[in-house]
C-alpha cells in the first residue's frame, strides 16, 4: 500500500514538473523598441516595424492627416509625420501602432 501511494506521488509530481514545463513557452513575447519612422514613405514604415518585431504580424494603422479620411493604398505616396507609440517606446503583439501621414506634395500639419 505504501509502495502504491508513493508511485502515484511520484507521478503526480512529475506530471505537475511537466504542465509547468509546458506553460513557459506560451509565455508573452518581451516587448520591442518603436523605430523612428517619421519622414519614411508608409511602405519603409510599415517594413522597418515589421523588421524589428521578427516579422509578427502587428497592424500599423495610418491617417491622412492632411485631408478628408483616406484608405491607403499605395503605401509609397504616403509621407510618415507622426506615430504612436513614439520613437523608443515600447510595442508588443497587442500594442495599436498609428502613423499620421502626408501626401508627398503636401506638408506636416
């Protein structure tokens, strides 16, 4: 009896070891440092951040900010201005990244 009660000690405590084990790589992924990308069309903005995030999927949002709301299509004939977080600041998988752009014609409000 003795005997019994220590081999399901033993394995409910390796089982445990194991569930711990396994729980560590699904652990969040350590931040990353937001590049300057001001002055950038949105195409080099987009794939500098992409570049320093190890290529994760993370949405940059951009705004026309020198007109009426326009989607941005051709990442190429858009200016960066501004972004958020700022330059140095800290983005992770969850982090809403925002660029404020410019026609190239156009300036920086």
């Amino acid at each position: 009896m003795k005997r019994q009660i220590g081999a399901v000690a033993g394995v409910v405590s390796m089982a445990a070891a194991g569930a711990i084990t396994l729980a560590a790589p699904s652990a969040a992924a350590p931040p990353w440092a937001m590049p300057d990308v001001r002055g950038m069309n949105l195409q080099q903005a987009t794939d500098t951040i992409k570049g320093v995030t190890d290529e994760k999927d993370l949405k940059v949002n951009s705004i026309n900010l020198t007109g009426a709301p326009q989607k941005q299509i051709n990442l190429t004939n858009w200016i960066v201005c501004s972004q958020s977080p700022r330059a140095g600041g800290s983005i992770g998988a969850k982090t809403s990244i925002v660029v404020g752009v410019r026609r190239p014609n156009s300036s920086c409000r």
